[in-house]
C-alpha cells in the first residue's frame, strides 16, 4: 500500500512539473504571437499602385514580420512579366522582378530595415 502512495505521489508530482511547463510554453507562444500582431498593426495598410492596364491580375498586400508581401495571381491566359517596387520613406527603393505563369501565382518581398514611415508598393505588369 506505501509503495502506491508513494508511486501516485511521484506521479502527480510529475504531472505538476509538466503542466507548469507546457503552461509556460503556451504563454510564451501566445506573447510572441501578439507581439508579431500588435507590430503588423503598427506598420499600418500597405498603399498598393499598379499599372496593369486592361489585364486581369489579382493583388494582396501584407507585412509579415519585418517583410512586405506582395502576391500577384495571374488571371489572363497568357504569362506575365512584372516589376515590383517597394517603398518605405527613408529607405531606398527595392526592385524585383519577375514572370508570372497563366493561372498561377507569386510572391515578391522586400524587408523592413528602418522606422517604418509610410509603406508603398508599386508594381507594373505586361503580357509577354
């Protein structure tokens, strides 16, 4: 009977220890999660100007983490040659460049590497 005891002593014991753990665990994921929140709404909208023309793309903006995140998704039947420019107040201008394939989409990201001022993108897409 003593050893049961002690056994189901140990074993909640070593329940506490790991609840204790994998509660510190959560708080830590829920503080990061709302620091990465709170700064994605610090930097603002993401201002998007394109020159599309009559084509047919579909556009999204974000800032994950300390990048800007454009996605493009080509609607047309044909394939796309894009330039993406992204512009943060003081920094410099970020160009990149890339083909977008006929029903499929793509990414273009630029960091953030100073006081976040005003975040534009611009981009400007023609059929090739």
């Amino acid at each position: 009977m003593a050893v049961t005891l002690e056994r189901i002593r140990q074993l909640i014991n070593k329940f506490k220890r790991q609840t204790k753990y994998h509660l510190a665990t959560l708080l830590l994921l829920l503080c990061s999660s709302v620091a990465v929140i709170s700064r994605a709404d610090f930097y603002g909208p993401v201002e998007i100007y394109s020159d599309k023309g009559e084509l047919n793309i579909e556009e999204r903006a974000n800032v994950v983490q300390d990048r800007v995140v454009l996605t493009l998704k080509n609607l047309e039947e044909s394939d796309l040659h894009c330039e993406v420019h992204f512009m943060n107040g003081p920094e410099l201008i970020i160009k990149r460049v890339g083909f977008v394939t006929a029903g499929k989409e793509i990414l273009f990201y630029a960091p953030l590497r100073r006081t976040i001022v005003k975040i534009v993108v611009d981009y400007t897409c023609n059929a090739i």
